[in-house]
C-alpha cells in the first residue's frame, strides 16, 4: 500500500504566530445599521479599529467603575 504523502509534514514551522500579549481566539458577531457598516467599511483596518473600540469602552468601564467605590 503506497504512503499518504499529502498535507505538510512541517506545518509547525509555519503556522500563526503573534506579538500580542495575548492571542486573538474570541470571536464576537454583531448586528450594525447600514450606515455604521458603510463607515466601517472605508476604514483600512477594520477587525483592529473595532478591537480597539471596544478595548476603549472597557477600559472607561472600569474608571467609573473604580471611582464609584
């Protein structure tokens, strides 16, 4: 029987590799209006821009939620 020599023995070698802090493997899916998604959609980096948002919104969160202590 021939050896199954499909695929890529080296796979490792060559996978995703990041330089954040820590790994993007959440994923979030959201409804927008067209408007907003037409805005979006003429940025560069969307996936990023929207990262940050909502990592500015958090971190707003926790101000106030600090100051009310």
């Amino acid at each position: 029987m021939p050896k199954d020599n499909r695929g890529n023995p080296n796979i490792k070698n060559y996978g995703f590799t990041t330089d954040r802090d820590e790994p993007l493997t959440e994923k979030l899916n959201i409804r927008l209006t067209k408007s907003m998604m037409a805005k979006l959609k003429s940025l560069e980096n969307v996936p990023e821009f929207v990262r940050q948002c909502i990592q500015d919104g958090l971190d707003k969160l926790d101000q106030s939620d600090s100051g009310e202590a």
